[in-house]
C-alpha cells in the first residue's frame, strides 16, 4: 500500500463511522485537490444518493436566510441536512462566506445538520469540480438531503441546473429581477421559483410576470409545471409550501424515472469540469505554444491538440 492509500483508508474508516471531522478532513483534501481525496472519493462515489437541491439567483435576493429556513422544514421530517454555499467571487473567506455562516448559525449545534463553504480552485475541475465532489462526499456520509447555494444565473461558474436533482431560482421584488431571468435563460432550467422579500412592494407584479413568461416556455420532461412561491425568508412566511413544493418536484422525477438522467447530466459536468481546467492549466504553463498561435504559425486547434497530447503532458 502506498502512504496515499494508507491515509485514505484510515480516513475512510473514520468517515464511515460518521466521524464529522472525518467529512470535514475529506472535504478538505478534495477542495485543495490532493491526491489523498482523489482516492477517497474513488471509494466513495456513487454509493448513495440524497435528493440535492440547487437554491441560485442574484446576490442578496435572500438565498442564504431562505435556505435557513429549509434546513429547518427538513430538520421538522426528520431527514439529516448537508448545505454546500459556494462563492465563486472570493478566493478565500470573503464578505459573503461570512454572512452564509451568520445566518445558517442557529444549526450548529444540530449533529443532523451539517453547512459548508466552499470557495477554492484547487481541485483538479475547478470550483465546479470541486463542488460536484464535495457533493459526492455529503452524499457518501449519508445526508438526505443536500442544499447547494450558489450566486448568479445563467452563465455562473458552477452550472447548479446540471449539478442538482432540484433547482430553486429565487427572485425578489427588487427592480429587473425577473427581466434579468428570462435573459439569463433561467426560465428553462429552474423547476420552481421563489420570490422572496415578498414584504416589499411588487411581488404581485413579479408572479404575474413570470406566470406569463412561463406560459410560452417549452414543455418539461414529464409535463412539469414549475410553481412559484410568494416567500419572506426572514419570517419563515411561504417556507413550508416551498417545502413541500420540493419534495413535489423529487416525487415526479421519481415517478418518471427521470432521476437517472440528472445523475448522468452531473457526471458529464463532471468530467467536462475537469477537461476545462486542464486546459486552463496547461495553457497558462504554455507561453511558446500561445505566441505561435498569435503569430499564425500554429491553428488554435492544433496547439489545444499538442497540449492535450498525453505524450507531452502524462
Ligand atoms: N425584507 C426582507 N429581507 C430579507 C428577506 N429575506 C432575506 N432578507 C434580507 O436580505 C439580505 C440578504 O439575505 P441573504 O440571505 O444573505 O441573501 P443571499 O442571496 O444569500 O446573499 P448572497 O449569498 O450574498 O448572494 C439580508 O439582509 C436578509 O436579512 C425577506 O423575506 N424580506
Ligand atoms: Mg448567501
């Protein structure tokens, strides 16, 4: 045995016991990439499954006290709670890591509750990699239920639609919110809406709108209808019905068998993740190759070739 595998086995042990320091060590390894993860979650993947459910709109629309409140509807039925807050625009522990942590603390002292952060580009796909895996993890140690916040839609880094059995877009009364979802093209990809800081004035306006946009958007698989929920996240308000609209959503994949194509569409983003960040890579590390592009000695394609070529890069 390799000093990897000797450490992923005595890890793994741990993990399967349901060490939470053991999950935390894990999903440190796999953010940073280490090859100590990488054999970890080759053990792990794929031998559970929880119903993941993707929670994306703009900054601020209230993802985080929304998804607060969940934990806590889900905490009610009794399912053990994983919650992943990605934050593509920090590096490191940024200003809105910090507000996810704050206003998700009330679970801490919960052992069915367990809220990660994620922020790094370490791993081998990128901050998407590292998301899908870090998921798989969750998923491994036996979570129900695992919410994945992530900001922005549409063209975002971690691609949530792709990732998750259940996307939730949360608007907001706030002005453009919704125009800004049909140009994103998030109407065809989230299965139910939210719209939160329904306290505040044009909520109504912002249901009709939607309603309407809705009514020409094209069929979903098993004739879906996504519903949209008045909410006020920070009360509590319209949270149960959300709930259970979700739980509504797993249900018809489920009754039409289209769970097995949402896993294989996050095992294609999967591996679509990491060929993207190799090719980041390499072509950082690639200056000579670059300037025979620039000077038109070389077709952009034939340098992406020689750069994915395993003979030069094993
Ligand atoms: N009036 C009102 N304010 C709310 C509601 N829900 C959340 N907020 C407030 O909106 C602000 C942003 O809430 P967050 O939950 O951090 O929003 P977020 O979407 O997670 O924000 P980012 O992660 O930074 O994109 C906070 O000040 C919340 O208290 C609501 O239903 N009504
Ligand atoms: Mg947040």
């Amino acid at each position: 045995m390799t000093v990897q595998e000797n450490q992923a086995e005595e890890l793994l042990h741990r993990f399967r016991q349901g060490d939470v320091r053991a999950l935390a060590r894990a999903l440190t390894l796999v953010e940073s990439g280490h090859p100590v993860g990488q054999e970890l979650l080759k053990r792990l993947r794929g031998q559970a499954r929880a119903k993941v459910v993707g929670i994306t709109g703009s900054p601020g629309a209230g993802k985080s006290t929304l998804t607060d409140r969940l934990i806590l509807e889900a905490r009610k039925r009794g399912e053990r709670v994983g919650v992943l807050a990605v934050d593509p625009s920090s590096p490191f522990t940024g200003g809105a890591i910090l507000g996810d942590r704050i206003r998700m603390m009330r679970h801490h002292q919960d052992p069915g509750v367990y809220i990660r952060s994620l922020a790094s580009r370490g791993a081998l796909g990128g901050l998407a990699g590292a998301t899908v895996a870090a998921l798989a993890l969750l998923e491994a140690f036996g979570f129900d239920r695992i919410f994945v916040e992530t900001v922005g839609v549409g063209q975002s880094e971690v691609d949530i639609a792709r990732v998750a059995d259940t996307t939730l877009l949360v608007l907001t009364p706030a002005a453009g919110d919704a125009v800004q979802a049909f140009k994103a093209g998030v109407m065809e990809i989230a299965d139910l809406f939210a719209v939160n800081k329904f306290d505040l004035p044009g909520g109504e306006r912002i249901i009709q709108e939607l309603k309407s946009a809705l009514e020409l958007a094209p069929p979903r698989p098993g004739g879906w209808h996504p519903p949209i929920y008045p909410t006020v996240a920070a009360t509590g308000e319209g949270v149960e019905a959300l709930f259970e609209g979700l739980e509504a959503h797993y249900q018809h994949l489920v009754a039409h068998g289209l769970l097995e194509a949402h896993r294989l569409e996050r095992a294609r983003f999967e591996v679509e993740s990491v060929i993207q960040e190799w090719g980041r890579k390499r072509t950082q590390g690639a200056g000579d190759l670059v300037a025979r592009v620039a000077r038109g000695e070389l077709s952009p394609e034939e340098a992406a070739l020689a750069l994915l070529d395993p003979k030069t890069h094993p």
